[in-house]
C-alpha cells in the first residue's frame, strides 16, 4: 500500500497541510458565514414573528376589551329601551282602560236612566191601571161611581201602609 510507505510521508503531509489549509480558509472565508448569515438571519425572522405574535396578541385582547364593552353597552340599551317601552305599553294599556271605563260608565249612566225612565213609565202605567181598576171594581162590587181623584188618593193611601 502506497499510503504505509515511510518515503512518500513527507509529501503526504505536506499535501495534507495544504488540503486542509485550503479546506479550513474557504469554509471560514465563504461558507461559514453563509451559515452564520443564515442562521442570524433566522433568528432575527423569529424574533420579528414572536414581536408580531405579541403585538396581534394585544391587539387581539384590546379588540375582546372593546367588543365586551360595547356588547355591555348594547346590552345596557336594550334594558333600557325594553323598560322604556314596557312603561309606554302600560300608559297605553292604562289610558284605554280609562277610556273604556269612561265609555261604559256612560253607558251605565245611560242604561241606568232608561231604566229609571222605564220604572217610572211602568209605575205610571200601573198606578194607572191599579186606579182604572179601582174605579171599575168600586163600580162593579158596590156599584158606585169612584171618581179618578179618589181612586188615586185611596191608592196613596193604601201604598204608604203598605211601605
């Protein structure tokens, strides 16, 4: 094997120490810090997502801080808007039922004075009849001859004994 040969040592290392000079100069002039551009390039895109992951991340808790106050908000007007037509359907619902009471209040007043009016028709017509009535039995039963007047006193009379 020609590697084992003591006569060709010199030239190997020699040419080792070339190789790997070389080797060593181009990795730590080209390749290296490509590498490490890389690398740092990476880390700085990193660290810009992780900066952006926070800012969005606060942004994101301001956003839920306002929905949520505006959401109370909302929720605050539409109570107050339910109590504000609550209140105006009860005025309502109160100011028909006045007037309904009103209506049949009248309408009661005026039932109650036909009926007043028909009682005081009816006993009219009856004091009248019980007076006819008289007249003829007296005219009938005694054979005599009761005049209106008498028959609508001894009605009278006859209607305060009885009260």
């Amino acid at each position: 094997m020609p590697q084992l040969e003591v006569s060709t040592f010199v030239s190997q290392i020699f040419w080792l120490i070339i190789c790997f000079g070389t080797l060593y100069y181009l990795l730590s002039r080209k390749a290296l810090p490509r590498v490490a551009e890389i690398l740092e390039a990476r880390q700085d895109r990193i660290a810009a997502d992780l900066d952006e992951a926070q800012r969005l991340r606060v942004e994101a808790e301001a956003a839920l801080a306002e929905y949520e106050t505006a959401l109370a908000k909302a929720q605050s007007q539409a109570q107050t808007l339910l109590g504000e037509s609550q209140a105006r359907l009860q005025a309502e619902a109160a100011a028909r039922q006045a007037e309904l009471d009103q209506k049949l209040a009248k309408q009661v007043a005026t039932a109650e004075a036909e009926i007043a009016k028909a009682k005081a028709a009816a006993l009219k017509e009856l004091r009248e009849s019980a007076v006819t009535v008289a007249q003829a039995a007296a005219a009938q039963l005694a054979g005599l001859k009761v005049t209106k007047k008498a028959a609508e006193a001894a009605l009278r009379d006859v209607l305060a004994e009885a009260a």
